[in-house]
C-alpha cells in the first residue's frame, strides 16, 4: 500500500513548518543550510533538501486563517517539540556550526550516536526568548524558596511532551513568571544543566548582587 502510494507522488515530497516569523526563520535556515531559500513569497518560503523533498516555512497565522477555527491554534503549542528537522550531511559539523551562528542553542554536542550516525540537538529556546525581549544578563540566585517559586510560576499551564525548560533560568532573579519555556528532551536537558553547574562551578568568586 505504501508503495502504491509513493509510485503516485509525482513531484517533491513538502514538509511545511508553522514559524512564529516567517523573516526570521528564513534568515536561520538561509545560514544553516548555506543555501538561498527556492521560493520566498509572504506566507511561504521553500528551500530544497537535496532533489525531491522541499522544506517549507509557514506563518502559524497564516495557517490560522486559512483553516479558520477548525484547526487548533498552532500559536497554543508555542514552546512544545512538535517535529525534527534530520538532516544526512556530508559535513554535520560544518551544518552545526552555521545553525549555533545563525542562534540555535547546542543542547548536545555532535557525538556518535548509538544509531550510528553523528549527531548533534540544537534548539532555539533561549535565542527566542531573548528575541522577545528576555535579558541577556542575568544574576544567579541560590535560594531554594525562589528557585522553586520561579520554577513553578515560569511553568504554570505547560503541557504536552517533553521537560519543562525555561529562560530565564529559574535559578536567577530575573526567572519566573513571563519567562520563556519550552517541553525539551530530558536527557538533553540534563545535557545542559551538566554544562550550567559547571559553570557556576568555575565562577565561584561570583556573589549574590541582591538579598
């Protein structure tokens, strides 16, 4: 049956992702993928992923308004994985590179896999959160009350899959209510929060700003 149904596939096969801002997106997967987009009208913009399949970049609006109030509003799930981009390479390190410069944050180093392959996680939380305005700077806290408070109030509401994880960190002042969070894979998670103690760690000579 499946085969039937691919013999009937007469052009490209379209993956199409809902984006918050079509501009933005376009300018990420641009330097990614170091490769300009095959189309680039507003409400689309396509790059071609090799000779018969075609990523494509949606305004989440815009698909809203197409389908009307039948389709859930993809702008609920802000923050939830709902896909992967899987890209086979000839140079990943080189495609990993390009998508830390264009802002995605590492959640796992290229290492191999047990599949097999090469690969590295990225994700563009924090870098999006601090598109929408979150502070750059932030000043750690280690009060366990606060912790948890900002942890609880940045989370509030969160569901569907993954970890919470959330920007500003929890640990600091500037977390909490407001902040930006998105479900991410535990172990990735893990993955980062290994690399942040580590830092605090090594910057012991760093105190509290505030009481």
């Amino acid at each position: 049956m499946i085969a039937a149904i691919v013999d009937q596939v007469i052009s490209s096969v379209h993956f199409i992702l809902y984006v918050r801002d079509q501009v933005t997106a376009t300018a990420f997967w641009r330097v990614a993928l170091d490769s300009p987009p095959v189309l680039d009208v507003p409400g689309m913009t396509e790059f071609a992923l090799g000779t018969q399949v075609v990523l494509g970049l949606m305004p989440a609006a815009g698909i809203r308004s197409l389908l009307g109030p039948s389709l859930p509003d993809p702008a609920a799930a802000r923050g939830i994985p709902r896909a992967e981009i899987y890209l086979v390479v000839q140079d990943a390190a080189a495609y990993h590179a390009r998508a830390l410069a264009a802002g995605a944050t590492e959640l796992s180093a290229l290492t191999r896999r047990s599949w097999g392959d090469d690969a590295a996680c990225i994700a563009r939380n924090v870098q999006s959160a601090l598109d929408e305005g979150q502070p750059s700077i932030l000043t750690r806290t280690t009060s366990e009350n606060l912790i948890n408070a900002n942890r609880a109030a940045a989370c509030e509401g969160l569901c569907g899959p993954g970890s919470p994880d959330e920007y500003p960190f929890a640990p600091t002042y500037e977390g909490g209510a407001g902040a930006g969070v998105a479900g991410v894979p535990l172990a990735e998670q893990r993955i980062q929060g290994g690399v942040i103690s580590s830092f605090y760690a090594n910057q012991n000579e760093l105190v509290e700003l505030r009481s």
